[in-house]
C-alpha cells in the first residue's frame, strides 16, 4: 500500500503520537481521519509479543470481543452500561496518555 497525502496539521498530529509512543519504545503504526469537524488518530502498537504472553494476549482478545458485544446489547440501558465499568477506551495505557500530552505540549503548534 502506497504513502497517502496527509493534509499538514494532521501529519504533525501524527508525528507527535508516533514520539510519544516511540519514547515508550513501542513500534507503531498510525491511521488519521479527517473531516470537516471530526479529527481520528489511531494509534496501533505492532510490536511482536513474547510467546509467554500469547494465552493473555488471546484471553485479552476474546474478554474484549465479549465485552464490545455487551456493550452494544445494553445500548440504551444505563444501568447495565454502569454495571459493565468503564469502557476500554477508557483504559487506556495511562503511560501513553502522559507520552503523548508532553509531546502536545512541546508541540502546542501541531494541535491547532
């Protein structure tokens, strides 16, 4: 697959997600979305796990495909969504989040 042109703040969006990530030393790859009024950058770590990880790597995996199918069952009912906790994206690795607002703020012009 061929580099796609990507319009300039969002390749430096990206730039800056993809040091955060690398500071943490994870290989990545990142995706952009953008839209009049809707901005997505995903991030994806593609590093290969150690095989003494794999049965929770594929455990993780099948919890997350149930829970995503939970989710969307519940659509609507509040007290079920409560029930569940926060979401997965939620979750996320909070050394990451803290990555990637150090390079936002070292980068403020990239974000606006």
């Amino acid at each position: 697959m061929g580099a796609v042109a990507v319009p300039a703040p969002l390749g430096l969006r990206c730039a800056a997600l993809r040091r955060a990530a690398r500071q943490l030393g994870w290989r990545v790859r990142t995706l952009a979305y953008a839209r009049e009024r809707l901005v997505v950058v995903l991030v994806q770590d593609v590093r290969e796990a150690p095989a003494a990880f794999a049965d929770a790597l594929e455990n993780d995996f099948l919890s997350a495909g149930a829970e995503m199918h939970q989710r969307m069952a519940a659509d609507g009912d509040a007290e079920t969504l409560r029930a569940l906790g926060p979401a997965p994206v939620e979750r996320q690795t909070q050394a990451f989040l803290q990555a990637a607002r150090l390079a936002m703020k070292e980068d403020s012009d990239a974000w606006l």
